[in-house]
C-alpha cells in the first residue's frame, strides 16, 4: 500500500514567500550574512541561472529564483514592491543591525510599536523590503486602537485658541 503524501510537505507553512531576485546567488549570501538563512539547495539552469533555490531562516522557508526578463521580474526591475516580508526575531535591535551591515538600506527606524511589536523596516539590495520585529508585549484589540490614536494625533502643545 502505498503510503499518503502530505499536502504541505514537512517543514513547510500553509504559504512561503518566493522571491525574485536579479542575482539570486548574490542574494543568497546576503541572506546567510544580515538574517542567518541556511540554503537548503539551489538549482542552476540555462547560464548559471538559478531557477529555484530554498533557504530556512528560523523555522520558515523561503524560496528563490532569478529574474527571468518578460516572465518574472524582481522589485529593482518593477522599480519597488507592495510586498513586505514579516520576520519575527528574538532581537530586533540585533538584526535590523546585522542587515545594515550586510548592506540592507533602513527604510523606517525600529521602534516601540503600539501592536506590541518593537519594528522596522528595511529594503535588501535586491528590492525587497523586510519588516523586522519581536514581539514585547500583548494589547488587547482596543489597547492597540487607543494607542494607535495616540501615536498618530498631533501634539496639542503649543496650540493658539
């Protein structure tokens, strides 16, 4: 009897990000270096292309390849991306720092934020845009909305009648 396969196979989540990288092996070794990523295999094709390359950072795999010219592009191509890449991490301060020094651009300074999370962003050399954050604290759903409110009214300091 042959045995069932699974769905979603071992060691994957319901949804992986696929990144599109114009020089995936070069995006590879950034990974390694600004978020600890382990390269679980890659494949060549056509011109040493990668045509499929997986990583694990943490427990989460993530998938890659290069652009392909008038089939798949990566954001430098599309000049940006509406697509964000959530790591949580033990330590944000610690590795917002180590992708800068990797050569990630700071796009918004971590901070404290009122979802509980401390966050920032950055945007990889290769257009990609990572949020990177731990975790510090739970809010309830109207905690986190009397905060928000808070973080995004003007000061009335100062104000004239």
């Amino acid at each position: 009897m042959q045995e069932q396969v699974r769905a979603i196979p071992e060691g994957f989540h319901s949804v992986t990000p696929h990144l599109i990288c114009a020089g995936a092996a070069e995006a590879i070794e950034f990974y390694k270096k600004a978020f600890a990523a382990v390269e679980v295999g890659r494949m060549a094709g056509p011109g040493g292309k990668i045509m499929h390359a997986q990583l694990r950072i943490g427990d989460s795999p993530i998938m890659l390849a290069d652009d392909i010219p008038d089939r798949c592009q990566g954001p430098l191509d599309l000049k940006g991306t509406p697509v964000f890449i959530h790591l949580y991490v033990q330590n944000a301060d610690a590795v917002f720092a180590q992708a800068l020094e990797a050569g990630a651009k700071p796009l918004m300074p971590l901070a404290d934020m009122f979802w509980g999370d401390r966050y920032g962003q950055v945007q990889d050399p290769f257009g990609h845009v990572w949020s990177i954050a731990t975790h510090q604290r739970d809010v309830t759903p109207e905690q986190m909305q009397a905060d928000m409110k808070k973080m995004m009214s003007p000061s009335c300091e100062g104000a004239q009648p």
